[in-house]
C-alpha cells in the first residue's frame, strides 16, 4: 500500500489513534519534524518514510491501513 503525501499530511496534521504501536511511534517522530519544518521536501521524505514502514509491515496493519485510506 503506497498512501499519497496529501494523506500523510493529514495523518501529520490530525490526531488519529493507530493499533500498531511502532507506526504510532513513526507517526509522532514525523509529526515533530514536519511541525518544525512544514515544507513540501518534508512532507515528501515523512512519504517516504510512511511508505517504506507500510511496505514492511502493512499485512500487519488492516485496520490502521483503513484509517489512512478513507483520508
């Protein structure tokens, strides 16, 4: 699953609840990082980090992988 950077910002910018706890974890380090630095560049590397995390571990994440989808 590929989610798009207009989704990652949302995610970024939103308070959403995740079961997985190492994507949640992922999350609140991005969400740091794009707060600081609310860039288009930023906001491309938080995607591809996102991407990377759902690339490994996205079989594990059904109900967090429909979060994202209905952004």
């Amino acid at each position: 699953m590929n989610i798009t950077p207009e989704q990652v910002q949302k995610v970024l910018s939103g308070n959403y609840s995740f079961s997985q706890l190492g994507f949640s974890m992922l999350v609140t380090r991005l969400k740091n990082i794009y707060e600081d630095e609310p860039t288009q560049y930023t906001l491309k590397s938080c995607t591809r980090e996102v991407n990377a995390f759902l690339g490994k571990y996205g079989n594990f994440m059904a109900a967090d992988c429909a979060i994202i989808t209905d952004l």
